[in-house]
C-alpha cells in the first residue's frame, strides 16, 4: 500500500509535487490553519504528517494515528509537537533549521533598527500631513553604532546576529545555556549571566528557543533591570515575553521601545494595547518570509519526510 501523506497548509514551490511520487497525498484546501477536527480525522489513515508551526501535535493527536511514522514540521521550532510523545511511539520528526538563518537574523536587524529609529512613527508622521518645516527635536531615536547588544540564545540565529553586530561597532554580550567559543572568537562575544545581559544591554535581542525554561523569562523583574532606553526585540516565540510586562514597561518608560516579530496570544488581536502603542512595531511573524527561504524550508521539509519513508536518514531529524 502507498503511504498516506497528510499535509496541512499549501507549501510554496514545488514540494508538495515531490511527496505526490512517494504516496497518497491529502492537503487541507483552505488558506488558513487546518481545523483540528479534521485533523483528527485525517491523521487515523495517516502514515506521514507535513505540518506548520501553527498546527497542535499532541499526545491525543498522535494517539489517534496508530500508524504514523514521520512528522516533518517547515519550521525551526518544535515547541509545537510533543516530542516526548514522539519518542515514546518511535515517530520521527524533522524540522528545517539553517536554511532560514539569514533571513531571520536580518529581520532582526530589520526590528531593532525600525524600533530604534522610530521608523513606525516617521512613517506616520509623513502620511498624517505632520512633516512641516525641519524640526531639531522631532522623533529623536537611539542610537546603534557604538552600543552594546545582549543577545539571548546563541545558537544559529543569534551568531548571525552577533556578526551582523560587529559591522556596527557593538559590544556583543550572549546569554546561552552553554558556553559558544566560536561565537566568541569569531564575533568578540562576551557570555555573561542573564541579569548582567539586562543590566548592560542598550539592545536585547531574543534569539532562543521556547522552552520551559525560557517560557516567561522576559517578566516584570526582567524589564525593571534593564535601561530605561533599552530596545528589545523578539525573533523567537512570542511566550518567552510576558506580554502584559512588556506593555507596563513601555507604557511606564521603564525600557525605552521594542520590536515583535512574534507575540503571545499569536496573532495578537489589531485592537491589543500592545499593537496601540506608537513604541512598540509588532509584525506577523515574518522572520523567514522571503520568497528564497520559504521555497527551502518547503523542499528540506519535504526531504525529511520522504527520507523517513525510504528510512534514510532525515537531513534534519530532530528526534
């Protein structure tokens, strides 16, 4: 029997094509996220999952596929899929990290430069008619060149990150789990502890992975360490930042403004305060939104999936 390929979400390129020769595919027809139900339902045939960040892949889910033998996410994070669970049923996941590294770390620098500057503002600015004669005061930012950057998980992303802040001048710090002697040698990055990183830091950028540890690491004390003219951004998950924190301490001056990539609740409702306020840039999950990096996170997904059903190694196997 030809294996059963259930995918959730139209992929860009031409990856769903490439799994049509090596089973009997289904794909969820709607441009929106696969409702659960039918997930449900479709996953009890199934022998293969091509899913996206959005989908829930717990223990009840899996439980109900008794013939599943790969689940292949066109994402980095995995926060989504219980992996515990994955293991225990001997089902393998891969993801796609690499090819979206570059992408996502300039969108970083994409965040802290609009934040900094107060691009969202400027921009404003112009299209409400207030741009009149030049004004020595008006929309004064922060500075880049010449700062210290604290960047929080320093893994791939964040030593993209680290390079890109050399060009600027900056002093690097990293918070990470475990020592980056390449970061370090490489970028001039400096490992501190997370409450010196806060403490020194003009730019936070947020580059780990969401773990139970690093859920709501950003919380009110984390704000009240930091400069009142601090910047953060968040690349990573939107759980790692108390979103309520976050909005006291913009709206009390307690850190100065920040950029969002990604937010909790995701996606963050158009009437949010967080969304309101005029120093705060929030966007909708963008990091690895280019045409290029897209169409490679659909085809290493696709390789993953197809290499778990020849069983060859994944090229990026997760569990």
């Amino acid at each position: 029997m030809r294996d059963r390929i259930i995918v959730t979400r139209q992929p860009p390129g031409r990856a769903v094509e490439r799994l049509d020769s090596h089973g009997d595919v289904w794909m969820w027809p709607h441009d929106r996220e696969i409702d659960h139900s039918v997930l449900e339902e479709k996953m009890r045939s199934a022998t293969a999952l091509y899913c996206m960040l959005t989908d829930r892949i717990d223990r009840d889910l899996l439980e109900s596929a008794g013939d599943l033998k790969v689940i292949s996410t066109m994402a980095v994070g995995v926060d989504n899929i219980d992996l515990d669970a994955c293991r225990e049923m001997g089902i393998a996941v891969g993801h796609t990290p690499e090819v979206l590294t570059d992408s996502t770390a300039d969108m970083a620098w994409t965040l802290l430069m609009a934040a900094s500057r107060r691009i969202e503002e400027a921009v404003a600015y112009v299209k409400n008619g207030q741009w009149g004669r030049w004004e020595p005061g008006a929309l004064l930012g922060l500075d880049v060149a010449r700062t210290t950057i604290g960047i929080v998980g320093m893994g791939r992303i964040g030593q993209t990150v680290a390079r890109r802040a050399r060009g600027f001048d900056m002093e690097i710090l990293y918070f990470s789990r475990s020592p980056q002697p390449h970061a370090e040698s490489e970028h001039g990055a400096v490992r501190v502890e997370f409450d010196e990183l806060l403490d020194r830091s003009d730019h936070v950028v947020i580059c780990c992975a969401l773990t139970d540890d690093t859920r709501g690491m950003f919380d009110a004390d984390a704000f009240a360490r930091m400069k009142r003219t601090a910047n953060v951004v968040n690349i990573a998950r939107g759980s790692i930042v108390n979103t309520d924190a976050l909005r006291d301490a913009l709206t009390s001056g307690q850190i100065r403004c920040a950029g969002l990539d990604v937010t909790d609740p995701e996606p963050v409702p158009a009437d949010h305060p967080l969304v309101a306020l005029p120093n705060c840039t929030v966007i909708p999950h963008l990091g690895s939104a280019t045409e290029r990096t897209r169409i490679a996170m659909a085809d290493l997904a696709a390789d993953n999936l197809i290499a778990a059903l020849a069983g060859a190694s994944m090229p990026a196997r997760i569990v």
